[in-house]
C-alpha cells in the first residue's frame, strides 16, 4: 500500500468565517476590517479575502504595496473593497498605489508631504489614513505632529483623511497600565480629525473593552486562531492544522543521544514515531522543547524537529504506519506551539512553507 509520504496543510474557511463572526460580535457597531498581510498570515490572502468578502467584510488590511496588489488581482473587479497599505506611501510607489487602488496609511511627515504633492496633481483628493503612533514606538506620526497638521489643514489640501488609525503595543495584557495611556493619547488625536473614522484595536485590543473599539478594528492573528491573550481560546476555531505521516515507529534506548548534536539524551526506554515534516514545512524548530503534537487522542511530546522529520513520543500507544499526526490544528493549539517555541501565533502561521501540500475547506 502506498501511504502519504508528506505534510498536508488543510485551511479550514468555515472556521475563519466562525472566527470573524466572533470578532464582529465582540465588536458591535464597528467595522470588523481583516487584517491579510504577509499573504494572509501565512494561508494564503487570495482565498481568505474573497470567503471573507462573502461574509461581509468591505476593508482590508495588507503591509507591502505588493501584498495590496495580489489582493487586489485575488479580489477581482467585482468585489470592490478598501485596502489599507499599512506601509503607507513614497512618490515612487504612489503611481502603483494608484493604479490598484489602494489605500496607504500614511505613517510620517515626508509621507504626508510626498502624498499632499502627488495628490495636487489628480485634480481630485487620494483617499488617504493617517497612523498615529500612540506609544508603540514603531510606526505612525507622533500625536504632537497630528496637532500641527490639524492646526494647518492646507498641508492636508489635497487629501482626503478617512480614517485615523494607531496600534496598541500591550493588548495581549489587559492589565497592563500601557493600554489605557495609549487609549487616552488616541482618543486626543481623534478628536482633531472629527470628519474621519477612528480605528485602534487589533484582535487582542478588540477583547480589551468597548473604549477601545471605536469605528473600525482590525483582526489578525484571530481570524486565524490565536487567542487574543497568547493563550487558546475556546471561542475561537484553529483555521490552520498541520499533519503529517508517521513514516516509522523506532524503540530508543535509555542513554542513547537522538539527532543532531548532543543535547538530547533519552533518559528511559522511549517508543518514538517518525513523523514526515520539520521546520521545511514551516514547524518552528524551537517548538522541539517542550512542543507537542497530538496523536490517537492524547498529546504526544516533540523529542526532536529536524528539516524534514520529527520524532515523537508515544508511549506504548498502538500505532500504524501512515497514520497521521497532528502537529498544528484544533488539538495541537497554536497558542501552546508558539510558547514552546518562544514565539507569537503570528509567526507560527506566517511560517507554514508551501511544502506542505495545501488544502482549502468550505466555500472560497
Ligand atoms: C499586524 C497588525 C494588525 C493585526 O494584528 P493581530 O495581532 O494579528 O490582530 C493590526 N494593525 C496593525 C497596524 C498591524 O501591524
């Protein structure tokens, strides 16, 4: 019998759109605008972006000009949504920005002016957002600047200014005294733009309470799974599971030292299946610590993860060879992969490799 030799990646679209009925819920009144950069965390923006537009989703959110630009093509002509560049724009990319029509998110005062003078040029305003920096430290106009534009609006003449947008650094920890300072700055900074929309809350700000809601909020990592507080949450459904094969079933001695280098020495007699993905697949190596997979109902510890193979644990389990084991998925929670690998849901996902062979479920 021929059995499966390599990973599957199947991309669940019924529970991304259960997943976005729940951010839209915990958010009433705004715009729940998906957040698809870095080509949909990973799942493919494509897809993602027209089952997302069917469930009524109208803006969107990319980081390169380029990621707008596939979107834009996956869209089509007849689904005619906003896309918010969060790179915002130069005058070298303006025409490209333009022509796809994109939104940028204008992000510094060199941007703005590039924007002002490329805009004078169309003899009609470019729709633009403008990103505040509230506190991140990373990305925005600071609010002392946001002052001085709204106090000389010819520098914003040729602009049309319809969402005013800043990002939290600590929403993931609602305690934290950071998200009601950078709430406050931000609720200052609206107020000086009263004709624009107002947008502040990622997915784990989204949980953070209605104050921080305003018109529109952004959903990424979410969408896909990850619990707005680094941790699964039962409300949300895993979009992304990860399988492979169990290639071969070995018996390891106690004392023997397994894979690469020295480190890992088993200290018992352990059963180990031979798993047909690594880190080529897109599984974070550091995961091998204390990471694990999910296999005949149980979790099943990492021992090691190697470019194409993982060995787990599994005990006296009976076993077959081709059965699959889930490394990724509803069982094997994103959020407990990326702390034993010292890392965020985002990058989790952001790493799935085409080598594992991809499949989409549900409605596209
Ligand atoms: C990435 C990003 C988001 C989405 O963040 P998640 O934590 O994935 O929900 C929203 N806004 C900005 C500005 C971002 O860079």
């Amino acid at each position: 019998m021929a059995l499966p030799s390599s990973a599957r990646l199947t991309i669940d679209l019924d529970a991304l759109a259960h997943n976005y009925g729940v951010l839209r819920a915990q958010a009433p009144g705004a715009e729940a605008a998906p957040v698809v950069k870095g080509d949909g965390y990973g799942l493919g923006a494509g897809p993602i972006g027209r089952r997302l537009w069917a469930e009524g989703a109208r803006s969107f959110f990319v980081a390169r000009l380029t990621e707008g630009e596939a979107l834009r093509a996956a869209l089509g002509p007849e689904r005619r949504a906003t896309i918010y560049v969060l790179d915002g724009m130069t005058s070298g990319t303006a025409p490209r920005l333009l022509a796809a029509d994109l939104t940028p998110s204008l992000t510094s005062v060199p941007q703005i002016e590039a924007a002002g003078s490329f805009a004078s040029g169309l003899g009609r305003p470019l729709a633009v957002a403008l990103h505040v920096d509230t506190g991140m430290n990373r990305q925005g106009i600071t609010p002392d600047q946001a002052v001085a534009l709204a106090q000389s609006r010819d520098r914003l003449a040729h602009l049309d200014v319809g969402l005013v947008m800043s990002h939290l650094g600590s929403a993931p920890e609602p305690q934290s005294p950071r998200n009601a300072r950078q709430l406050e700055r931000f609720a200052a900074v609206r107020k000086l733009f009263p004709d624009a929309r107002a947008s502040f809350a990622a997915s784990a700000g989204i949980f953070l309470g209605e104050a921080y809601r305003f018109e529109m909020v952004r959903p990424g990592v979410s969408l896909y799974g990850g619990g707005p507080e680094e941790r699964p949450d039962a409300r949300l459904k895993a979009v992304a599971t990860l399988e492979a094969p169990i290639l071969d079933i070995r018996n390891i001695e106690a004392g023997e030292t397994v894979g690469y280098g020295s480190s890992r020495v088993v200290d018992r007699p352990t059963r180990v299946a031979v798993v047909a993905a690594g880190y080529a697949d897109g599984l974070v190596r550091a995961a091998k610590a204390t990471g694990h997979g999910w296999y005949a109902g149980a979790p099943r510890p990492f021992l090691i993860v190697t470019m194409d193979l993982i060995l787990v644990e599994i005990g006296d389990t009976p076993a077959g060879l081709g059965d699959m084991v889930e490394l990724m998925g509803p069982n094997a929670h994103i959020d407990d992969l990326a702390a034993a690998a010292g890392t965020v849901a985002h990058e989790c996902l952001v790493r799935l490799s085409p080598r594992a062979e991809r499949v989409y479920l549900g409605e596209t």
